[in-house]
C-alpha cells in the first residue's frame, strides 16, 4: 500500500488492459505479477475489447460494431469481481 501511496498519478488515462496493469504495478510487483496471472489471454482481449467500447461512449460517440458481446463481457467483470473479493477482501 505504501508502494502505490507514494507512487505519482496526476491524471486517469483512459482504461485499458494494459493501463490497469500499470495501475496495478503501482501496489508493487507481486500485485501486479498477481493481475498478469489472472488476464489469461482470453480475459485480455474480452477487456481490450470492452474498453474499446466503453472509451468512445464515455466520451459522448456511438459504438456500433461486432464486438458488443454481453455475455463476454459480464462473465469478465464477475469473474474480476471474484478475484479481487479472494484475493484483496477474504483477509479482512
């Protein structure tokens, strides 16, 4: 935790799969080591995905494309869910 407190972050970039490894990396190298093994390749490119549609439409444009895949995308963020409450919520 002291790691990430000291770390500098003067602005959110938008979220990629590899912004959030960058994120991450900034609670030290175990955590981050701990995301990397977690984003199996399928993982990463279902969040790769989302996140190229989720930037445009924050930002106000509309996505229409192949990749709008609920399904995907929800199983992604529960099973996300999941791993941060074992990983980060179980020992409190």
């Amino acid at each position: 935790m002291l790691e990430f407190a000291k770390s500098f972050y003067n602005k959110a970039p938008n979220l990629t799969a590899e912004a959030l490894k960058k994120l991450f990396g900034r609670f030290g190298a175990v955590e981050a080591a701990k995301l990397e093994a977690f984003l199996t390749r399928p993982r990463h490119e279902a969040l790769s995905d989302l996140m190229s549609i989720r930037n445009p439409v924050a930002h106000g444009e509309v996505f229409e494309g192949a990749k709008l895949d609920p399904t995907r995308y929800m199983e992604l963020c529960m099973d996300f869910y999941d791993w941060c409450v074992a990983e980060y919520l179980t020992a409190i």
